[in-house]
C-alpha cells in the first residue's frame, strides 16, 4: 500500500485552490424603511436562508456564465481534446465506455440540456467539480474555492465566480422590485375606487338614519350608565317591596304587636302602660265591690276609652302597611318596564352602531390601504435607483503559491496507518478463523490438560542425508523399520538412522509418562486420537522404542483391527496376533515378536474379523491386558480414532492412563468432543502429545532452537517413523 500510494502522488498532477470569502448578511442594507419582497424570515423554521445562498453559489446558470465569460470551453483544462489513435488514452476510453455501455444509455434521457449560451452539460459538470463553497464556521462568512492545475486560472475563475454571483443576487432583487412596483401601480387604482365606494356607501347609510356623527364609545357609555341607574332603582324598590311584604304577612296573622311601627308608635307606647294599671287596678277592686259600685264604673270606662285608642293606632298603622305594600309592588312593575323598554332601545343603538362601525371601519381601512401602497411605491421608486445588495466580497483571490492536492506528507501517514491497521485486522482474523491447537499453552487452556511434548514436522525440518550407506528422508512413512518382525528369541535389525533429534522428542514423551502420577508409573498406556491421520500410531511407535531404549522390556500392542497400521508398518500382516488370542486360537507369547538388539516387543493385529469392537471389548480383552502388563514392565497399545471407532472408549477404561495425539492440523472442536467422550468413561487422560508441527514458524522460534541444537548429535541409533502421517 505505501509503495503504491508513493507512485500515485508522485504521478499525480499537483493541483492549486484558490479561494475567496464572501459576507452574506440574512438583511439587504436598508437606504428607506422597507421590508425586502424577495426573502423569507430568516427564523422560519422551513427555511434556511444560507443553505440557499450555497445552493444559488454552486447553481449551473451561474457556473454556465462563468465559463461563457471567460471563454473556459476552449480551455483544455476543461474541454481536453482527444487523443490519438492508438494511444493509453483513448484505450483507457474505450475499455470505459464498454463496461459503462448499459449505465450510460439509461442515463441518456437524464442528461442535463445545454443551459445558457449552449455550454456543454459535461463542461459544466467539470466545473462544479472543481468549485466547493463551505461556510467558516460561527461567522456569516462564506469561503468560496476553485481547484486547478493553473494557479492564475483558478484565482480568475473564482474571483468572476463571486462577482457573478452578487450581480446575479442584485438583478434577482431588482426585478422582483420591478414586478412588485407594476403591480401596486395596477392595483392602486382599484383601491382608491373602491375607498371611495366605502365613503358614498357610509354618508348614504347616516342620512338615512338621520345621524350626523355617530360617536360609538360615548353613546355606549350614556346607554350603560341609563340602564345602572334603573337596575340600581329596580334593587331598591325589590327591597322596599320585600320589607313590605313582611310587614303585610304579620297583619295577615294578626300579629300587630310585632309590627315596628306599633312598637315605635308614641300613642301606643303611652296608652299601654294605663291601660295595664287600669286593669290591675279593677282587678283589684271586684274582690270587694261589685261591677256597680260607682268606682269600677269608672274604672271599666276608662279601661274601655283607651283599648278603642289603642285599636284605632293600629288599624291606622295596618292601613300604611297595606298602602306602602301595594306602593312598592307598583314601583318595582314600572321599573321592570322601564328597564326592558331601555334593552330594546340599546339593542336597536347597537344594530345601528354595528352597521356604522363596519361601514366606518372599511373607510378607514381604504384610506389606510390607498395611503400605503402610494407611500410603498415611492419608496421602491427610490430604492430601485440605489440598488443594495447583502453580500459582499471581504478578500479577492490570490494565485496560491503551494499546491493544495497531493499533500505528500499525510497522504503517506494515513496510507501507513491504514495498511498497518488493514494487516493488523486480517492477522487478528486469520488468528480467529484458525481452529487448530498450535501450542501447549493452548492445550493446557482449551483442553484443560497437561501437554506432554510437541512433536516437529521433520520433512520441513530435515534435508535428506546419507547414513550408513543409504539415502533416506524423514518423510518415509513405511520402509524405515525391518522387513520383518521375529518371533521372540529370533532378533530382527532395527530401523537405521534414529537420530538423536528426533529420538528427544519421545524421550519427552516418556519422560513425561513416567511421571504423570505418584506413586509408581502407568503400566499400560493407550495411544489414540480423535479422527485418522494424526500420527497416532508413529507416536506409539516410536515412544515404545523410547521405553525400550531403557533397558526395560516393552511391548507394543497393535489394537486397531479395522486398520492396522503397526502390522504394515513392522511387514507384520495377516500374520497371526491379537485378533487369534482373542478367539482363543493361540497364547499371547506365541505371537509376540521381539525387536532385535533392544527389549522391544510387538503383537500385531492379527487376522481380519468382522467383529472388532466386540472382540476388543470383551471381558477377554481385559484379561489379555492384565497378563501382558504382569509379564512386561511396560504396555503400549495403539487404537483406532475415538471418533470412528466405539471400541477405543472401552480399552481406554481397561489400561492405567490414556495419551491423546492431535494432528497441527485437526480442529480443536474435534479434539474437546475426542477428550469428553474419554472423561465421560472416567479414563485417565496422562495429556496431549500435539503431532506434526512446523516449528519453522515464528510461533515455535524456542522449540526451532531446541531442535537444531540436538538434530547433529548422536546420528547412531534409529529412525523414527514419521510421525506426522501415521
């Protein structure tokens, strides 16, 4: 990415912007008090009046006189010529225009027309590609820009750009100044018709009426202040009528006594008191006289003269009672007509008022009306012979001394931080698409087991070399190992050339078996995988060989039935074995071939079987196993892949640990299903041996110097068989 953006920038053709600033202000500048006819508010809210003066700044008739003015259709900047034929360009064009075939004739009805003085639609796209226009941020200013090659030209362009754009924005006002004054000439003959129509319709309408002037405010105040007067008077007389009332109700019931007028009568007050003692006094004397006697003859007149007083006091008083009742009843009716008579002459007042308040009202509005459309037009009149305009040109435009594109610099930054973050992201997703175990750390992690050794890829760690005589390579899978086996007390020859390089990595192996548990070691040790290929069978192999190489007695039992790989690897097939011992055919030691010149011995698979997983999971399999491991310090048996084969699960529960070799290539989803089926027979797993590993890779760099620190010495021993195919 770095070379390639280099070569870009420095192929490219450096290209200059020049660049002028306008101030726009929302308000024209004012010579008269009146309000503009060509703009919005500027604080409607559907309406923005900068991004208006962008778009009228980037329009196409405005960049069509641009070019017409300065003749930019004969600039080859603009309007290259073609080329020639045969050349880059013109088959850069065609191989353009043969992939772009379908787009262009949908986009043929969609073309723009030529605009103004028959500028070509394309020229014009160039030009509007060149030109940007951004405003500077919490200013009214605009900063208007053209990018060319030329520097003197693009200081041209974009100051004609801005010139054009404030006579076009003063030939916008200045004819909607001219159609808004045609219009109000037109229309202000009508309106000064129809005030005068308004006036006629207003005196006809008095003179019918017969009012001379009527004064709205005052009349009504005259009306409301007559109708307080006669609802204060009509209160007044429901109270006089109510107090009457009452007094009348007590002379109904004969209750004169609690009449006030009796009770504040002079007359009465006074008669009362002798005609009590009158009374108690002819009381007093009809105990010892009788009516006759002269004395209360006169007593009884006299008694009797003052009750007629004090009867006709109050038949007096219940006549005012009665008068001042029907009185008050009298008033009040007549103010109740008084009051409705003076609602109906209001109600009349107020039509009439109405009436001469719309008629006054349209006068006014007329003459108001007449009065500013005459005063509007003369203010046009004088505005149109000093025309203003809110935008304004701050600084001209200067050809620029520096090209503005390519920006060397930080075109070089941004490409090494984009290419170092595009790497950084594929390495990270290549680390996640890869479902492989790589290292032991891993193993120890995912696996949640101990990691007994990693085992190379010798064919990419070794060149073939010659020993004893013989070119071999490490990447022989079968051949390395004797012809053939012998049964015990006939030695057979080892394979030659088990370098010491190699020969470590199962010592590790070994090593790490040994003292996988406390106490004494694993006697018997099944080697399996999760699928084929895993170098299963060339780990038991060659560990075995490692165990043997300790001097004590090792044997290595070839339990895959299905495929056994130790009897082609040892040239030991369809000989008699396992399979026969199972069957009871023969004695295990009858079949047991030792190695010659170490204490390693081997009992192949036997014969073919229909039945292996039976046979192997027998109660005779257990017992087999038992009595070879009595009879050999150490017993290997190698399986067939726990995902294909349901017999490994039961040979891993008769054997004192399991050890699981994993392929560098196998995923590790394989390998967790392959050790959960182990944990769930409750089989001791001893670890992992991760088989077949490029320990050239950077990963392994610690295991790269181990290796080669051990791969020259000792070249006297034998060859493992590789282990990464078998």
């Amino acid at each position: 990415m770095l070379l390639i953006t280099v070569i870009v920038l420095f192929l490219m053709t450096p290209n200059y912007t020049a660049q002028t600033r306008l101030l726009i202000d929302p308000e024209t500048p004012q010579v008269l008090n009146m309000t503009q006819l060509t703009e919005d508010s500027p604080g409607s809210p559907d309406y923005d009046y900068y991004k208006t003066q962008f778009e009228l700044l980037k329009s196409r008739i405005l960049a069509a006189r641009v070019i017409k003015e300065l003749n930019l259709s004969q600039n080859q900047l603009f309007n290259p010529k073609p080329p020639g034929k045969g050349s880059i360009a013109e088959l850069w064009n065609q191989a353009k225009s043969f992939f772009l075939i379908p787009f262009q004739s949908r986009a043929v009805d969609q073309a723009p027309a030529p605009l103004e003085d028959s500028v070509d639609p394309s020229i014009i796209d160039g030009y509007l590609s060149r030109l940007e226009v951004k405003p500077v941020f919490a200013t009214q200013l605009v900063s208007v820009s053209f990018d060319l090659p030329d520097p003197s030209l693009a200081a041209r362009i974009v100051n004609a750009h801005v010139h054009l754009f404030v006579k076009r924005e003063l030939e916008i006002r200045s004819s909607a100044q001219r159609t808004a004054e045609e219009f109000l000439k037109s229309q202000l003959t009508a309106i000064g018709k129809r005030a005068q129509e308004a006036e006629a319709t207003l005196n006809a309408y008095r003179q019918r009426n017969g009012v001379l002037s009527f004064d709205v405010s005052d009349t009504n105040k005259v009306a409301a202040q007559r109708m307080s007067d006669l609802t204060k008077a009509l209160t007044d007389a429901e109270t006089r009528r109510i107090t009457a009332e009452s007094l009348v109700e007590l002379v109904n019931h004969g209750d004169y006594a609690s009449l006030p007028q009796v009770v504040n009568n002079p007359t009465i007050s006074a008669l009362e008191p002798q005609v009590i003692s009158l009374e108690a006094e002819y009381a007093r004397l009809s105990a010892a006289f009788n009516p006759a006697f002269p004395k209360m003859v006169e007593l009884k007149a006299q008694l009797l003269q003052n009750q007629r007083a004090i009867k006709a006091q109050m038949q007096n008083i219940t006549a005012a009672v009665k008068r001042d009742y029907k009185a008050s009843l009298a008033q009040e009716a007549q103010l109740r007509r008084e009051i409705q008579a003076e609602k109906e002459r209001d109600l009349a007042l107020n039509d009439a008022l109405l009436k001469d308040a719309v008629l006054s009202r349209e006068v006014q509005i007329n003459r108001d009306l007449y009065k500013n459309v005459l005063e509007r037009m003369e203010e046009m009149s004088v505005a149109a012979q000093t025309p203003l305009s809110n935008v304004s040109i701050v600084e001209e435009a200067a050809p620029p001394r520096f090209a503005s594109r390519p920006k060397k610099l930080i075109d070089l930054a941004i490409s090494g931080v984009a290419a170092t973050l595009i790497a950084l992201a594929l390495s990270f997703l290549l680390e996640q698409l890869d479902k492989r175990l790589k290292t032991p750390e891993e193993i120890d992690t995912y696996l949640n087991l101990p990691s007994l050794a990693v085992v190379p890829h010798f064919a990419k760690l070794v060149k073939p070399r010659v020993i004893f005589g013989k070119a071999f390579s490490a990447t022989r899978t079968h051949g390395s190992l004797a012809q053939s086996a012998s049964v015990i007390g006939q030695p057979v020859s080892l394979p030659t050339g088990y370098m010491s390089g190699k020969r470590e990595v199962y010592r590790t192996i070994r090593t790490n078996i040994l003292f996988s548990r406390a106490g004494s070691p694993p006697k018997t040790v099944l080697f399996t995988s999760a699928i084929e290929s895993e170098g299963k069978t060339s780990t038991a192999v060659n560990t075995a060989a490692a165990f043997a190489h300790t001097g004590a007695p090792t044997l290595l039992i070839s339990a895959d039935l299905r495929q056994p790989r130790c009897d082609r690897m040892f040239n030991c097939e369809d000989v008699a074995g396992l399979s026969d011992v199972l069957v009871g055919q023969c004695d295990p030691h009858e079949v047991v071939r030792r190695i010659e010149g170490h204490p390693f011995f081997f009992l192949p698979a036997g014969s073919r079987v229909p039945n292996p997983a039976e046979l192997l999971t027998s109660l005779q399999m257990l017992q087999i196993v038992d009595s070879l491991a009595k009879h050999y310090p150490f017993v290997l048996l190698d399986s067939a892949p726990l995902m294909h084969a349901s017999e490994t699960l039961a040979i891993a529960t008769m054997v004192d640990g399991v050890v699981m070799v994993v392929g560098a290539d196998t995923p590790k989803q394989t390998v967790r299903a392959a050790c959960d089926r182990l944990v769930m027979v409750e089989a001791r797993v001893l670890g992992v041996v991760l088989n077949g590993v490029d320990i050239q890779h950077p990963d392994y760099r610690e295991y790269t110097r181990y290796y080669n620190r051990y791969y020259d010495y000792d070249q006297h021993g034998e060859v493992p068989v590789d282990a990464h195919h078998v």
